[in-house]
C-alpha cells in the first residue's frame, strides 16, 4: 500500500545563508523504499519541476560509511534502534504521517547546505592522537603477539563506529565524547595500543575542547542513538585513561591536553 | 604503440626481490622535494599516501566524500586472504598464486600475481601492528576461514566488517601523517581532468564540491587510487558515488584501459524491490556454506516456498556441480541463477530471484548456531526486505559487484602516461577475468602500502622532472576545458535529469552487457548508447549553479563519463569472442553449458586507445605468457 507523507525539510542555500523549514508532499512512498529512497524520489520530482533537489550526505547505503545522518522528528538516524538513516525504511512510518527532516545541529558541526554538515572536526580529533605510530613495513609477524579474544572482542566492538555524529547531534551539549572514546578503547584494549594509550587520550580529549564540542554530563543520548550501538562504558575508561594520563604522563603531554 | 609491461627477468619467485635490488632510490634528504598527488583514500590510496608519506614525500591526498574514512572500501565485508599458512592446511605463496591465476581463467599477469600473494602475508603484519582487530581464537591467534570456495583457509576477517577495520587502519596511518604535515589531504574534492605537461602526468584538476571552485594542483606524479566502475549498470553493490570520472579522464589523454568488459557479478545479492532502488545490498558469501539454493522445477510455480515439497525443488547448483555445489564460484553461480530465472522459474516480484535456504542447517545445527553464524546478515536481510530468514528462505539474486578492468599497468603499476601511476580496483592487473572473494582488499594494500612506494621512487629517480608552476599555459589549458565543461552541462536546459539517463544505461548494460553477453545484444547496445548519449548533451537538466554544492551536477558529470566508458565496454565484450571468468559469450560455450576459453586467439590483455572524439578505439594487446601456471580448463563439477 503507497503512503502519502508530508515532509518538513530544512533548506538552506549555503554555509553562510538564513536556513528555514520548507514543506513538500510525498505522495506515491512505498514501504520498502529505504528513508533515502524516498528522498531520491522527492528530488527527481522537484528536478522536473526545475527546483533545486535537498542536498544530503550518503555514499554506501548499507549503514557502514557514516556519511548519511538526518534528525528525523528529533530523533538522530530517525526512530529505528541501530539503523542508520540510509538504512530506514518507510515501513517504519505510518500513511499520513508528517515527518520533519533537519541537519545534524552542533557549532562544531557548521552546515554546508540543506542537510549537508561539516564533519572535519572528527577527523581533527583522529589526528590528534587515534592511531597507533607504527610506519609501513617494520611490523613483527601477526601471530607474534598474541592478544586475549576478548580484548580483541572488545577493541572490535569499540571500532564498530562508524563516524557518522550521531552521538553528537543526539546530545544535549553536543560532546563528541562517544565517538572519541570509541576511539580511545579501539586502540587501548589492544597490546599494540599500550604504548601511547595515555598520551592518546590526553591529546583526542584535548583536541574534542578545541573544536568546540560541548562537555560529556553522561546523559546517554549518544549511546541511543548509535547506530552501532558502542556503549557509553567506553567514556568511563577514557576519562580514566585521560586521568591516567594526567597523572603519570610526562609533562609535554600533559600540557599539549591543556590541563583538561 | 608497443606495450611494454616491463616484467623483471629471471624466475617468478625472484622476480620482486630482484626489482626491488634494482630498482633506483631516492636519497632520503631528497624526497621531501618531491611532491606526490594521490586521488582516492580507499584501502590503495590512504595505504599508499600514508607510506609515502613516512618515507618523506610530499603528498597530496583527494577524495570526494567528506572523510577519506568513508571510501568505498568501507563496506567490504569478508575478509582478505593472505598466504600466512597459519591452520597448516597446505597453503603457501605458491598456492594462492595458483589459485588467482586459476580463477581469473588465465587472463591474468604471472608476474604481477606471484608478487600480489608475496606480499600478502606482510600485510596482516601491517595491519595487526596498526590495530586492526582481527577474529581470534581463545588461544589470541589470529583465526582464519575459508572463502569463496577456497580449499584452505587463509582468509582473515574482523566480524563482517573486514574493510571497515582495515580501512580504518589505512585512514588512522594517513591521519597520523596529516597531523605531521606529510599529507595534505582534501575531502569534499573532485578530480576532473589529468594534467600533462611534457607528456608526463603533473596534476589534475578539481572541484571543490562545497564552493564549487574549479583549481588546479600540480606535483611531480600522479596516482590513481579511485576505485571501480560498477555503477556503469546503475544498479550494484558499490557505493553510490562510485565512478568513473578519474580513470576515464586519463584514459581519454591517452592511458591504455585494459579488460574493460572483465565484470564480476556477484551471486548473492538481495534482489530489486522497486523502480525506486537505488542501489543493491550484497549478502556475504559466508551464507552459501550452509544456504541451499533452489528454484521450483516447474516454470510459474507461484506456491509459498514452504508448501514446495523437495521432490519439485531444483537444487541446480547440486545438481550440475556435484562437487562445489552451492560454493561454487562466482561467475558460475551468477549465471546459474540468470538461467533458472529465465527459464521462467525464478521466484519473489518479477521472478528476478531465488531461494537460499536454510531450513536443513537450521535442522541439522539448531536455530542457535545458525544465529551465531549469520545472525547480523539474517538482521540485515529482515531490516530490507521485511522478511525473516529463519522461516521463509531468502531470496536472492546476482548483482554488479566488482570491476577486473581498469587502466592498463606495468609491472610498476604505470600506465601508458609517463608519471600517471594507477592502484586498486581502478587498475586491470591481478584478477585476470574472475577476482576471488577476499583478493581485492589484498591487493589494494600490497599496491599501496608494499608496491607503489618503491616504484615511484623509480620513477622519479629516473626522470628529470621540470618544476611546473600553477600558471603553466598547459595547466591552465587543462582548468578552463573543465571550466568550459561544466559550463556546458549547466547550460543544456533540457528535460531528464543525470539520474534518469544512468538507470537507462544501466538497464541497457544489464541486458546487453551484463552476466551473458552475445553478438547482436552488444551490437544493439553499440546503436542504443551513442543515442542515448546524444539525448544525454541534449536534453538534460542541472538546477543550480556551479559555484555551490551541487550534487545534480556532480551526479550529471559521472553519467556523462559512463555514457562514453559503456561504449567501450561493449567494444571489448564484442571483440573477445570467448568465454571467460565474468565474460560469458553465449555463442562460445560447451554443449553442457559452460564457459569455452580461446587461448590461441585471447590469451592477451586487450587494452584500448582512446580514438578521439566520435572515433573507433585502438586495440593493442599484451600478450600473456603462463610459464609457471598450466593453461587448463577450469572444472568445478
Ligand atoms: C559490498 C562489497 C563488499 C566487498 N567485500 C569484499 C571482501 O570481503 N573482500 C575483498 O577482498 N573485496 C571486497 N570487495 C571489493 C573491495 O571492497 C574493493 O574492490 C576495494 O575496496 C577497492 O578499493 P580501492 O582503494 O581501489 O577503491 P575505493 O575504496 O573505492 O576508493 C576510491 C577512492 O577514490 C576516491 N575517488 C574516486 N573518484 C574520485 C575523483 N574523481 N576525485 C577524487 N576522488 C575520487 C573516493 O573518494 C575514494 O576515496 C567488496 C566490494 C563491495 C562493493
Ligand atoms: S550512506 Fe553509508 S552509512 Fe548511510
């Protein structure tokens, strides 16, 4: 059975542009189209018409490059537990319905044009400190080192994020605490990480500040509306990791964390 | 033009060894005065900007989506095979050698593959040192499993998101170098045309995707890390910005394209619910080890699958390949699948699908098993299609997964463009005319992370390059025909969008070009897409401008580029008059059905020349010599 669906989409021509609600009819939805789908269907009709299609983020459409993220009625990634917005179907709406569509909103997230945000600030914080120094070709033999399965579980679980920013637009103070934990147990539940894991969190934390995410208060918002689900566990071995840190690092590093 | 692939002398297993003796260096106070651009941040090219950037280039790394993490490489899901012989099975290099060979039905390079299943091994080292969190056993070693009908196990995973993890890992290694300043990287940037100056490659063009300022950049060699070019057929499981754009550009400049009909459709795909899809999700290949594949015997048996008793159950894979059955490869599956569908008996809306079910491995191991097995894709499979898995079979059908063609390359991974290096899916090298599962995400790091950061230090070693300044008569030649492009499909005020004109494509590749191929199917489409094209520079509409975010525009580029690089592949389907791998030429198989090979006439590479505008291309071969693997024909039965 084809829905009819109203649609409130935030338009907005550009970074530096006054953005507002504009409000489209999707007639003709089918419950298996995926959220995008329907989008892609909008657009053909409003390119037909000769207006400007809504420019939104999206790549692989499975759920695993984070480049897709709408706020569907308040809800980042819509109303489905562990879905990502490309991977939301219609079915999961109901004939009739109106469904508001905005942007990830967060300062350290500036929009670029309709639903389409900048996101460089994560890759910021990754290049602070989320790696492991290791140059190509000076690696022992892969079995050389054995690591326990369930720390290898656990780095995996961790690693699972797919940097999408949900946990940010879903958080009341804009943290990007999940996504940097994530990163900080990725690589700290693994021997390979031991070297710089103290020096790591000190220096993602210090770099979050600086991009102007908001403080962590521990709401858990961020931890509903993963698509992946990464546990809010992982903040609380950061905030150790980054005390840790703290405490027993040497002072450059410290100061490069910016005293917290 | 002689083509010359410039294979090391000596034996196989020598050969990289010796290269790598001989081979010029770079004295290491000189290299930060060499500034390297590298197009794509998938698995090839972040492994290959990361690496080159440790060793002291300058580097320059592009990609179009607003993260490099987010390249297409991401959603890989199997694994990657490496000749560890880690569970003592019996492999070695020499096997998985053998076996890539074998698989792409000898139409791959010897040289090229020996040195690819070589470095296999270095790189599960790399990628366990950066963190990659591999599958382990409780011991703490690294598990392995077999893939794709492989006789050992040696392919490596991290839960379903084998590509996700390394990817990660490759992005993590490039990261570290942006923060040390060797890399300069650039999202949101598009390449739009190469620049030669000299006859050598020294940049490229872009669009900045958010302003949509046309620049240019320049350096002393270019890579070509851009992926594959699935999305000719619309439909596929690659991601939708897949493109063509980078490697097609450069082959209108004059590097050779090799194979560029070697498509590989992959069997277990989730078919088609509408005519709003707008792309296809492939369930891994794990589920064929304990998934049966049917079909009812009889044509137009609309009956729900349960009330089918197994007696009026076709198992065709069982049935015709008694010895792989339902692991049979890729390329055999698919086409088995197409038959049974067009026989009239395929199941599920528009009879494009069949069943893979697993009612007998629920019997025989319990629902629990089967959970902890394939519980995430059973998830993903009900999230799609609204159907459970565990009670009703799934349906299934083959989609456009994987290009083995791409720009011809030397031994060095160069193309026919002096300077212009290509790596990845966007070259033709290892796969011949079949890739096995897990090879891809292999190569793209032994290209980038082990190969390309000793040849270009050949290359630039050996060449005595000019300094080129931004204002260079050729680069700014270069920058305003891309200007004048974009202008030019901004402008057509026509009807259709770029959307419209891709799935009519599509359509006209899947048909015509796609799992099975014949002579006036590819002739038609010979007719059908230069008109299409034409209607394309005719009728399309672009709202907006080009000095903004404009995805109309970016999407209009990429169908333009397909709309040429489609003509070219049927050129090659139509010319290689045999069967191979993905190439089924239905006038050329045995009388049982399967695919017959040509080694006296095809044994070669076909790679083509750009004609020039509205001209024929330019056939050169590469003869292919098989001195270690015996010519053979492959038998799953
Ligand atoms: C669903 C799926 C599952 C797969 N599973 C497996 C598996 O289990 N094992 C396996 O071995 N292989 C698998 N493959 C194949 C494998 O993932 C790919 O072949 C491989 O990742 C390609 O890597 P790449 O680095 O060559 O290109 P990509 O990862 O595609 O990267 C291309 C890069 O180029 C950039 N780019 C492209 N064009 C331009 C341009 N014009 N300007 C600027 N930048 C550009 C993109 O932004 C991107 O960064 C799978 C493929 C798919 C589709
Ligand atoms: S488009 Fe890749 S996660 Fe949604």
């Amino acid at each position: 059975m084809p829905m009819k669906l109203t649609l409130r989409v935030w338009r907005q021509a550009g970074p530096n542009a006054d953005g507002a609600f504009r409000e489209y009819q999707a007639n003709d939805v089918s419950p298996d189209m995926s959220f995008l789908e329907m989008l892609d269907v909008v657009n053909e009709q409003l390119t037909a018409k000769g207006e400007v299609p809504i420019a939104f983020d999206h790549d692989c459409r499975e759920g695993i490059c984070g480049m897709c993220g709408l706020m569907i009625n308040g809800s980042a990634h819509g109303p489905m537990p562990a879905t990502t917005t490309c991977q939301l179907h219609m079915r999961s709406f109901a004939d009739g319905e109106t469904i508001t569509i905005e942007p990830w909103r967060a300062t350290a997230f500036p929009v670029l044009r309709d639903l389409c945000v900048d996101r460089s600030a994560l890759d910021r914080i990754v290049q602070a400190g989320g790696f492991i120094s290791v140059q190509t070709g000076n690696a022992p033999d892969g079995n050389a080192l054995p690591v326990p399965k369930q720390d290898a579980d656990a780095a995996m679980d961790a690693a699972a994020c797919i940097g999408c920013g949900a946990c940010v637009a879903a958080c009341p103070n804009a943290s990007a605490s999940l996504f940097t934990a994530a990163k900080v147990a990725h690589l700290g539940f693994l021997p390979q990480g031991q070297p710089e894991r103290y020096r790591r969190a000190l220096k993602m934390v210090a770099q979050m500040d600086l991009e102007h995410f908001g403080g962590c208060t521990l709401f858990g918002e961020c931890q509903e509306a993963c698509p992946k689900e990464i546990s809010i566990d992982t903040i609380g071995r950061m905030n150790k990791d980054y005390l840790t840190g703290m405490l027993f690092e040497p002072a450059e590093n410290q100061k490069a964390a910016g005293a917290g | 033009m002689t083509l010359d692939a410039r294979i090391p002398s000596g034996p196989v297993a020598q050969k990289w060894d010796k290269h790598k003796f001989e081979m010029k260096l770079v004295n290491p106070a000189n290299k930060r005065k060499y500034h390297v651009l590298v197009v794509g941040s998938g698995l090839a090219g972040a492994s290959a900007a990361a690496t080159m950037a440790e060793l002291g280039y300058q580097v320059s790394c592009f990609c179009f989506q607003d993260s490099p993490r987010r390249a297409h490489s991401i959603a890989a899901q199997g694994g990657i095979n490496a000749a560890k012989n880690y569970q003592n099975d019996g492999d070695s290099i020499y096997r998985l050698f053998y076996d890539t060979v074998k698989g792409g039905d000898f139409r791959a390079r010897e040289a090229n593959v020996y040195r690819l299943a070589q470095i296999s091994v270095n790189i599960i080292d790399q990628c366990v040192a950066q963190g990659v969190p591999f599958a382990r056993e409780y011991g703490g070693l690294l598990a392995n499993r077999s893939f794709g009908g492989a006789q050992v196990s040696r392919t490596f995973y991290a839960r379903g998101q084998t590509g996700q993890q390394l990817l990660l890992g490759a992005y993590q290694a490039l990261e570290k170098e942006v923060a040390k300043g060797g890399v300069k990287m650039f999202a949101r940037t598009e390449m739009l045309d190469l620049i030669q100056v000299g006859g050598r490659a020294r940049g490229i063009v872009v669009r900045d995707l958010v302003s949509g300022k046309i620049s240019s950049h320049v350096g002393d060699a270019v890579i070509l890390a851009t992926g594959g070019y699935g999305n000719v057929f619309y439909l596929s499981t690659n991601a939708k910005g897949s493109n063509t754009t980078a490697i097609w550009r450069a082959h209108k400049q004059g590097a050779l394209f090799g194979n560029p009909c070697f498509t590989q459709i992959h069997p277990t795909c989730i078919p088609q619910s509408g005519d709003y899809q707008s792309k296809l999700t492939l369930m891994s290949e794990s589920l064929r080890n304990d998934g049966r594949v049917w079909v009812p015997k009889r044509e137009g048996d609309t009956r729900a699958p349960h009330l089918i008793p197994d007696a009026e159950r076709d198992y065709y894979l069982e049935r015709k390949y008694p010895s792989f059955g339902n692991l049979s490869p890729r390329d055999i599956a698919s086409r088995a699948a197409k038959e049974a569908c067009d026989s009239g008996r395929g199941v599920g809306p528009g009879g494009l699908g069949v069943y893979l079910d697993f009612r007998d491995a629920i019997n025989r191991l319990g629902r629990d098993k089967i959970a902890e097995r394939y519980g995430n894709l059973f998830e993903m499979y009900q999230r799609i299609t609204d159907e459970d898995p565990y009670q009703v079979p799934m349906r299934i059908y083959p989609a456009v997964h994987y290009t083995m063609g791409g720009l011809w390359v030397d031994y060095n991974l160069m193309s026919t463009i002096p300077g212009l290096h290509v790596l990845g899916e966007a070259n033709f090298s290892d796969h011949g005319a079949n890739r096995l599962g897990a090879s891809a995400l292999m190569q793209g790091l032994a290209d980038g992370y082990f190969i390309i950061p000793y040849t270009i230090g050949h290359y630039l070693a050996g060449t005595k390059l000019e300094p080129v300044s931004a204002d260079h008569p050729d680069v700014r030649a270069a920058e305003r025909a891309v200007e004048e492009r974009t202008k030019r499909l901004l402008s057509i005020g026509g009807k259709r969008s770029a959307q419209s004109f891709h799935r009519e494509l599509g359509r006209i590749m899947w048909d015509k070009c796609g799992m099975a191929r014949d002579a006036s199917g590819l002739r038609e489409a010979l007719q059908r897409i230069p008109a299409l094209r034409e209607e394309f520079w005719s009728n399309l509409t672009v709202p907006g401008s080009g000095a903004e975010l404009n995805q109309s525009l970016e999407a209009a580029g990429r169908v333009a580029d397909f709309l040429e690089l489609a003509e070219l592949m049927c050129t090659d389907a139509l010319h290689r008059e045999e069967s191979c791998g993905g190439h089924f030429r239905t006038e050329h198989q045995t009388e049982d059905g399967e695919a017959r090979r040509d080694d006296e006439r095809f044994a070669y590479v076909a790679a083509w020349g750009h004609g020039g505008e509205g001209k024929a291309p330019v056939l050169h071969k590469e003869p292919l010599a098989f001195e270690n693997v015996q010519l053979a024909t492959r038998s799953y039965k």
